[in-house]
C-alpha cells in the first residue's frame, strides 16, 4: 500500500493549523487563570502568580497570532508564485504543441 507523498504546503498549513489550535488554547489558558485569579484574594501571592500567568499566556498568544500570520502570507505568497510559473509553464507547452 503506497502512503501519498504530501507536498510543502501541504505540511506547512497542517504546521499552520497545529499553531492556531496552540493558540487558542493560550488564550483559554489566560481566562482561566483570569477566572482564579478573580475568586481569591486580590493581593494574595496566589492572585499575583495567577496575574503573571494570565499575562504570560496573553503575550505568548499575542506572539504565536502575529507569527502565524506573518507565515501565512509568506505561504500565500510562494503558493500564488508557484501557480503563476505553473500557469505560464502549461500555456508555453500549449503553444509548442
């Protein structure tokens, strides 16, 4: 039985996909320890890990949101390179033919 041999891009959005799903599981993280943060004491060290944590977990999904997008353009951008010289590559053997 022969396995399909998957392209790039192909593996890249799959990469793409698994980053989003990271993601938005960072941003669950901080609303839940937003949500703990809430129910105990407002200057207790608990409330001040719990503060940390949520910012952490922000940043993070602020860094991952904008690094996904900036990858996703790039793989935009080679993909619609790719279909053009693939394009102008059918057109010329049309001709020829």
């Amino acid at each position: 039985m022969s396995v399909p041999i998957r392209t790039t891009s192909h593996i890249a959005d799959d990469a793409l996909t698994s980053l989003r799903g990271c993601h938005e599981l960072l941003r669950q993280l901080e609303s839940t320890m937003k949500l703990i943060k809430a129910s105990s004491g407002e200057h207790s060290d608990i409330a001040k890990v719990l503060a940390m944590a949520a910012y952490l977990a922000m940043d993070q999904a602020n860094v991952m949101d904008c690094q996904i997008e900036e990858w996703q353009d790039e793989l935009d951008t080679i993909l619609a390179t790719q279909n053009a010289e693939l394009e102008i590559v059918s057109r010329a053997a049309e001709v020829s033919a």
